[in-house]
C-alpha cells in the first residue's frame, strides 16, 4: 500500500475533549472520524485492525462450533415485550418508529432475537447444542458517551448464544466458550484475566469478566498471584474480582497472595439458565416428549472497544504499539527523501520483495513531507517494524530496520533486510 | 463442518408468501428467517456467501486503490439538512430520536457522510484523487418490502464515493469503477449488462445500472447484439437500456441488432458532479491556491440483493445452483447410510482428506435422515460438487460424483474422488 494514496491522516493535534491515551492516539493516528457524540467512522487503518480481530474470533469460535449469523440491527418491539425487557431497558434501548407507526428498536443485545431464530427452527433435543455468534454493530443510547470507542453509542461486538438441553452440557459450552476467549485475547496479543463477575461460580448463575491488564484501565482488579500460572481451567475459579466485589475483610481475600492491577473489561460470559426460553416459551421435546426448557448462556466481545484496549496496553508517548497479529500492516518503509533516486530505487525495491508474500502487508510511505514529520508518522501509527531509507545511508548500501515495540534498531543492507522478512 | 452440527434448517415447505424462486429456495434452504417485514436474520449458509462475496469486492476495489471504511449506520440529521436531502427523502429515510431528543436516521446511503468524512481532513488537491468505500448495513423504510431479501429493508450494500480535481479525473475513476464492477459481476459467476441510466454518457452526468440477466428478473433490457462481445471499454457505450428508457421508434434503436432480455439490479454506478461538494461547501485547494469543489460519484453494488439475484440467475426446480466462486461449500459429502460401518468409513476417509485443503470447503452430511430427505437437500442447498456414500455401492468399493449444475454422475473409488479434487 502506498501511503501517498492511503486515506490516514495524521495529526499533530491533542484533541482537548480526548480524556484517554487510546482516545488520542485514535484521532491523532486519523483511525476514527467522530460524526455524533458516541459515533465514529472508521477509517482504513482501523478497518483493517478490526478485521484482523475478527478474523481471531472467528477462527477461534469456528473451531468449538459456533455457527456465524447476523442478527437483524433494526428489531421488532415485539420480541422485546415478550421477554420482558422492553419497559426494562430504559433509555439506553435506541427506540424507532418505522413509517407505519410500528415500535421497532436499534438492537443493542440479542437475547431476544437468538431465542426467536433457535425456536423457529429446533424442536427436538436432537437439534442441540446450539452455539449461534454474529459480529455486527449494536446501538447503546449512552447517557454520557466517553472516551471515545472505549464507551461509543455505536459500536461493533462479537456477541454469541447457546442452548443446551440440561445444566451440566451448559457447564461444558460455557467452559468451551471462556477457554476459546482467553485464546483469542491472548492471539491479539493480550494477557487477559477472567474475574469472577457473580457470587457463586457453582450451583447458582455462571458470570465471568474478561479485563485486559492496562496502566490506564478504568477497573481495578485484585487476584490471585497464581493467576499468571493458573491452567486455562484453574483460571475459571482462581481468585480475581474488580474492585466493586473486593471485599478486604473476607476471609478468602486474606487468604490470597493479592495481586492489583488496572484493566479493560473486553468481554463477557454469563450464563442465565431458561431465563429466556422460559420467558419466550421456546422449548424442546426430549427423548420421552417432555418439554425442556434449553439452559443458555451469552458471550460477548467488544471488537471496537478491544481496538481500544490494546493501545491502551501497548502505547508509549510517541504512539501506538501494535501487537504484531493485529497490527494494520506487518512493515511499513519510511523513504526519508522521495526526490533522491537512490533512496527510491532502494525502498520501491524492498517493497516490492515483501510485498510479494502473502504473509506480510506493507506500506510504503512515499509520501513528500519532512523526514521529521515522517519518522514521527510511523511511530505514531505503530507497525511493528520500520525499514528507515535515508539518503546517506542509502549511499553506503545501507538502511535502517526498527523495531516500533523496543525501539532497537539495526544497520543492514537492503538485501538483508529482505532476507529478514523473506528468509 | 459437520451438518448434524451445522445450523441449516431445511424446509419442503414452500412459503405462501415468496413470490419469486430466491425468496422460496433461502427460506427452504434455511438462509434467512424473517424477523420482520424486509427485515431478515442471514442464517450460517448465507452468512458465508455473503463472506465470499465481500471478498470479492474487497479484492477488487482495492485493486483500483479504494480504501475500505465503515460509516455510522447512525447519523445526525444535520448533515443531511446541510445537504437539503433531510427533507427531499420522505417517508423511506427511517428517523430517530435519541434520548436527548436529538435528530438521527438510519443510513439509507453515504454520501452526505463520506463528503464530512473528506472535508475534514483533504484541504490540497494534493490529497485527491479519493475512493472510499464500505460494505455494511443500511435501511430504507421501503412502503411495501417484498421478494424476500430482493427488496427488504435492512440489506447489506457496498457503497462507495469518489472525488476528484476535475471533470477528466472524475470520468477516470468512474471508468475505473465501472471495469472493476464488470469483473466483480463476472467473478461471482454472472454476466453483467451495464445499462445507461441516464440520457447523456458524455458531458453531463454518467450513469450506468449493472444488471445480471436472469429469466425471473423484473426488469426488461433491450440491448444491441454486439454488447455480448464488447470489450469492457465499448461495453460503456453500447446500446443497452430498460424498458423505462426503450423508444422503439428512435432511429438508434431501430439500427440495432436487438436483444431483450430479463435482469436484475445488482449495482449502480453514477457521476453527480459538484452536487454535494458545493451543498456542503467542501473545497481543496489547487496549485493556484483558488477554490476547487471536487467531482463526485457514487457506486454501489447490493450485496444481500446479489444473493438473491444468483440464485434467480442460477436454479432449478429442484433447488439453488451456486458458481463455485460464491458457493457456501466447495463439496457436500452424504453420507447415505450414517448407521452402515462401510459407509461412515468411506465418507470420512474422503471427509478428511478434501477437508486437509486450504482449497475447499467440504460440508459433511451426517444426519440421520432418510436417503431422499438428503438427496433433496443436497440438490436444494446447491453445492457445485456431492460425493454420494449409498452402502450398496459402498460394498463395491465405489462412490458417486454428481455435479449439481450438469446433474453428471459419475461411479468411481474414494481414491479417485480425492485425486480428483487434490490431484
């Protein structure tokens, strides 16, 4: 990609409402375009990080068999009055009329519509488990929108449901889900801690945050220290509670080796029993003809909001630090002096050698602005690595080969450079 | 993917209310369940058309250097009164207050969004050209939604919008645009005919409609022989119109080899000039340092309505015919007999060995169903390729290899299919 003909523009500019590094460097990096209070475009360089997220997800929830749909955005009032959820919800339900006076809504979870697909179509406990999940943009009428993506009103998010015909196969989706979550937290490059988001983990409701560990996180989390050695099943029942459960009197709490640490909350698992199936009278016959009400559970990612909580765990003060399996391009060749031959025959030719292989996205930025200007661009935007083309290197054979994350850099020639990538 | 865990729920019911063979064949394939009027769920087989069709688009568009974005499904009236089309669309534009009783609509299109977009951050002619595009949500309040996914209200579009220093760069793009629609039409497996839209190709505005030919189809082309082996060049100027705009008594349509056949929109292509540029007084500034107000066009192609426009263009009585290109699995295997030993092994062994490829997707049919319910359903749900498991064969050490489209079979060993396949 040529970044002369790559719609990201940057800027200098620290907007002064941005109260949040991921905000910032969102708008500075020209990732997002702010159209309404809560509501954001956007742009290329973001686009491509959600897909690469998505992509995460989706494998991952592919290979424990989630089936992927979409959900409708627009919803009947309907479905909403037959859960019981419609007066519930309160202002936050973006409420629309359609032109013939019909009370639709912006969907801002699909409890309801899930059901209503899963009992249309399964009748008999043959049809289960069902795990259905969609990645797809949701509306929250927030009250007070902040911090940019991080709480948006419009906002993209993997959310999944599951039906099961008795509590223990529930139990056994629900593990699959949490562990299949922490992998795809830990594919984008995360270190994700489940805290437990209910009193009791057994016998009663299941419910479990996933908060990503960032300086500059909202949540406050106190765990267990076996946590950072905990298996992926220990995890589910070791110690780790954000600070509105923390209780320091409690015998459990004194017990611990306590750990506390700022985090994101990027995702959620919860699982309710027939809470719904019951209220939506959505049921299937078992092996004798008895009605069963299916336990189900959902789980939710915030896509938009985890773009977000990474720069939040990965940034420094000169931009963003892409994990490498979510990084907008893999490469990006800084040509320091577009007007000396040398400088572009040297970096059209390493674009050209990596570019050629499907495993690495480059961009080449050929853009005529100053050296200054450039270099502060690349960090900003946070490709993992920088292949720097300057003209007096240039002219000993050699160019430069940074590292964005531990800012160490290496003199080699160009063929070096490309052996690196392609070798 | 297994079918006994595939979330495909087929139907011999044909549904009272589908008119036309797309809506029938996606509702008793179970690719849609319909939450409301024009507004439908897109359930796991429709889900990964709709994917391989994005692809393609991506795939293409990018080619031509357009940058992929997401604008807001959930847009401030303001722009559009900026614009003065708040008030011109009337009852199809789906309006919404938030909470704060501001004034927002579901978009039925961009481009007021795209030019804000482009205003805040292009100022230089330096910056052009400009091709943003999208592939998302969008919602027209449709008075009478019908034909299934064909004309809905919540649909899935790609839409994107262009801008330009002059009138020539603009013709440029568009031209652009229109070659890379062709190939994208003909990549999914149809034949596109551009029609012109609009009376003038030359001087005033351009516009063309894509339409795909298909007997069902609900409009009528008439168009000159010779367009059946136009390059892609002559192709914007050969005589091709709807019925709307057919003179049967105009000299240029008398001189003409005609032909008349059916279609279907599936995209627009359309130069509107300074329209919005100007309503929202959005300017670059050229080399002179005078005002310039960017040329601007739109394209879109309807992603959901294409769906339902192959399947138009490409079925049979007994069910839908997908091009390999769009086709939810490359091969179905069914297994006849899931309770004879000979044929689990045999339908596994080749399961397993066509699955080890990157290259195709194989939907395995486990079921415990009868022979005819899955015969019927393989033919329904239109896979391009069935390997055919019955356990008399089986004992003889062959399988069937049927085409769905030719409706060819073929005897041969379990060895041959792989080969055929891996080969």
């Amino acid at each position: 990609m040529l970044f002369s003909r790559f719609f990201a523009h940057t800027s200098r500019e620290v907007p002064s409402d941005a109260k949040i590094a991921s905000h910032r460097l969102m708008l500075r990096s020209g990732m997002i375009s702010q159209t309404a209070s809560g509501i954001y475009c956007w742009l290329p360089l973001a686009v491509r990080i959600l897909d690469k997220i998505s992509q995460i997800i989706c494998e991952e929830q592919d290979r424990i068999g989630a089936n992927r749909v979409y959900f409708t955005t627009v919803q009947p009032a309907d479905l909403w009055i037959e859960s019981g959820r419609y007066a519930a919800y309160g202002k936050e339900m973006l409420r629309i009329k359609d032109r013939k006076d019909g009370d639709f809504l912006y969907s801002p979870t699909n409890e309801e519509q899930a059901t209503d697909v899963f009992r249309k179509y399964v009748k008999s406990y043959r049809g289960l488990p069902v795990l259905l999940y969609q990645i797809h943009w949701k509306f929250r009428d927030e009250i007070r929108p902040r911090f940019g993506v991080m709480r948006g009103r419009e906002f993209l998010m993997k959310d999944g449901y599951s039906f099961d015909i008795s509590f223990e196969d529930a139990t056994r989706t629900y593990e699959k889900v949490f562990k299949s979550y922490l992998t795809i937290f830990r594919r984008v490059g995360m270190l994700p801690i489940p805290v437990q988001a209910d009193s009791g983990a057994i016998g009663g409701n299941m419910s479990h945050e996933f908060q990503i560990l960032a300086n500059t996180g909202e949540s406050t989390i106190y765990y267990d220290k076996k946590l950072l050695e905990a298996s992926d099943d220990e995890l589910m029942t070791t110690f780790a509670v954000t600070d509105e459960k923390y209780d320091p009197q409690s015998v459990a709490t004194q017990e611990k080796d306590l750990m506390i640490s700022k985090g994101v909350e990027v995702g959620h698992v919860f699982h309710f029993g027939t809470k719904y199936s019951k209220a939506m009278n959505t049921f299937v016959l078992n092996e004798k003809g008895d009605k069963i009400f299916p336990e189900m559970g959902s789980y939710g990612i915030g896509v938009s909001r985890l773009v977000a909580a990474i720069i939040e765990a990965s940034h420094d003060e000169r931009g963003i630090i892409w994990p490498e399996a979510v990084a907008p391009f893999d490469v990006t060749i800084l040509n320091l002096h577009v007007n000396n031959a040398i400088c572009c025959e040297i970096a059209e030719d390493v674009y050209r050698a990596i570019s050629a292989s499907v495993r690495y996205e480059v961009l080449y930025d050929d853009r005529n602005i100053t050296v200054g200007e450039k270099l502060m661009d690349a960090d900003l935007i946070g490709v993992p690595w920088q292949v720097i083309v300057g003209s007096q290197k240039a002219q000993r054979g050699v160019v430069e080969l940074k590292n964005r994350k531990s800012g160490e850099v290496k003199e080699m020639s160009p063929t070096e450079v490309i052996g690196r990538f392609m070798g």
